[in-house]
C-alpha cells in the first residue's frame, strides 16, 4: 500500500496535475487559487506556530477556516463576495482531496459543509440607446487610436464579448462575408461565434483594411503593436464615457465600464424579445439562470406586465372611449 501524501505535497499535487494539467485551468483561476492558499498559509502559520511545509490536514480544519474567512472580512475588509470566491478555492481543494485522502473524510465533509454568505445583488448597470450613441460618438475619429477605439466598443456593445475575450482576438478570428461572426474562446476554454451585423461589418472592414490584412494580427492592438491590458481597456472607455456625459446628461450618475458594455448587449436583445436561452448563449453563460439578471433589471418589461393587470380596486370592464368633447379638450 502506497504512502498517502502530506499536505504540502498534496497542495503542490493539486495546482500542478488537478488544475494545469487535468483542468486546464485558465491563468486568472490559478492566480486566484494561488493567492487564497497564499493568505491562508500565512494565517494558519500565525494562528499555530508553524511552518506552512509543516501543516497537515488535521490542522486545516472547519474551525481555523472558518477563522480564517472571519480574519477575511474583519480584518482585511473583504466584502461577501471576495470571501465566498476564497471559500470556493478551499472547497476545490478539499474535494481533490477526498479522493486522495480518504480517511480525512469526516474533516473534510465538515470543510465541505461550511456555507456561502449571502451577500446583497444589485441590478446591473446597462447603458440605453441615446447613451450607446453618445458613447460610439465620444472617439476623435480622425486619430488611429480614435478609430481603435470607436470600433472596440462599437464590436464590444454589438457582441458583449468579454473583457479578455475582446482583447484576444485576431483577425483570422473574424468572418466578415456572408455570415459575419466573430469566433472566441471564453470561459472554461469553450468557443462559440457571436453573429455581426451589417454596421459592424462595415466599420471592422475599414479598420482591418486600414491595419493591413494579417490574421495573426492583434484585432485591437495597442499602440506598440501588442495586446490591450484590461487596464487599458477599462481606461479607454471611462475616458470615452467622461466625454459622452457631455452630452448625454443621463450618464452623469452611470458608472460605465468594459462589463457595463457586457450587461448592454444583453439588455438589448432582450428587450429586443430574444428568449433567454438563446442571450446565455450569445453571452456564454453556463446556465441560462445567469441571464435572471437582467430579466429582473429590464423595467421596460415589467411595465409591459402591469399594463396587462387589473388595478387594485378597480371594475374590471371594456374599454369605453371618451366623448367627443371631452376627446377633444383633452388633445387640445
């Protein structure tokens, strides 16, 4: 019967086989993964005296993780949600863990047990239609970097491609002949083509044409020629939104960023009477359920449901226009 590895050696077992090679999982989750057992080493070598190459299993048990999401919140003041996203890397673990350490079980169970925390979910922001127009109008188009710009949120608003998908894509990623769609690689390494229409062909033709036809090249580039930073990304379209809400009054009090874009493109086809179903997949969700969001934002439908209600209290009854006098005092 072979050994049953420690802790450490299970630890660097579950980032180097589970999730790079098994789970090829994508560099943002190893990051995030990394830097929660990062903290949580530091506050259990804290907590016990120890070195974290000296932790076993037994030591990481429900009690000092559940100290250890509180020390989250109370004293690096992080909100529900960050804590949930930690709690969610540990309960990776722990299941890799089962498998190989099965006389664990029963500590791993009470790990496994240990709840989300509600946290509150507002609306999503969405931009309207003056507003998109005001925004697309915001880029000196007489510049390259002005039409850059123009173009990627012109592409990002039609399409609600991610932050990262948008960034990554080169122009072989892009048929703009009969069929015009965009392909791209999101979430869980899944791909899926996204449909353009006849304004964002026009304005991606100009743009390639203008780039030089190379389907290894940068779809957006920066200006030296590489990949856009979501730092990058993010200042663009705040500096772009400072300058619609010149304009366009009703942006003042509206934060706008690359995932307000996002949550655009699904308010529009929604409102447009696109079903749910087919919204998660133009967005890539993984469940239809992600789309409840913005059914529950759309106002624009809730009010269409209250125009068919019956008011509280009233007769319920056939419509009975109004006399041709009152009609007409009434349009003066």
């Amino acid at each position: 019967m072979k050994d049953t590895p420690g802790f450490p050696t299970l630890l660097e077992t579950f980032f180097t086989s589970r999730l790079i090679a098994q789970r090829r999982a994508s560099p943002h989750t190893i990051a995030s993964y990394r830097d929660t057992f990062r903290l949580l080493l530091q506050f259990a070598e804290k907590r016990l005296a120890r070195a974290p190459s000296r932790l076993t299993m037994e030591d990481l048990n429900a009690p000092l993780l559940g100290a250890f999401l509180d020390h989250l919140e109370n004293t690096r003041a992080n909100g529900a949600r960050s804590r949930n996203l930690r709690l969610t890397a540990i309960r990776s673990f722990f299941r890799f863990a089962a498998l190989e350490m099965p006389q664990h079980s029963g500590l791993i169970q009470r790990v496994l047990a240990i709840p989300n925390k509600r946290q509150s979910r507002p609306l999503v922001g969405f931009l309207t239609r003056p507003e998109i127009d005001a925004l697309l109008a915001a880029p000196d188009r007489d510049t390259w970097l002005g039409r850059r710009d123009h173009t990627l949120l012109l592409t990002a608003i039609q399409t609600g491609l991610r932050l990262s998908e948008i960034t990554s894509i080169r122009q072989q990623d892009v048929s703009l002949t009969t069929g015009a769609h965009v392909r791209c690689e999101g979430k869980g390494r899944k791909e899926r083509c996204t449909p353009l229409t006849k304004s964002t062909v026009i304005v991606l033709t100009a743009w390639i044409r203008e780039q030089g036809a190379d389907g290894t090249r940068i779809l957006f580039p920066s200006a030296r020629g590489g990949r856009l930073s979501a730092d990058a990304v993010q200042h663009l379209v705040a500096k772009h939104a400072a300058v619609a809400r010149q304009t366009c009054h009703s942006l003042t009090d509206k934060r706008i960023s690359p995932h307000v874009l996002r949550h655009t493109t699904a308010m529009e086809l929604m409102q447009a009477g696109v079903d749910r179903t087919l919204i998660a997949l133009w967005l890539g969700h993984e469940s239809v359920e992600t789309t409840q969001i913005y059914l529950d934002a759309n106002l624009t439908i809730k009010e269409e449901a209250l125009s068919k209600t019956t008011p509280i209290n009233a007769i319920a009854g056939r419509y009975q226009p109004d006399d041709d006098l009152l009609a007409f005092l009434k349009g003066l």
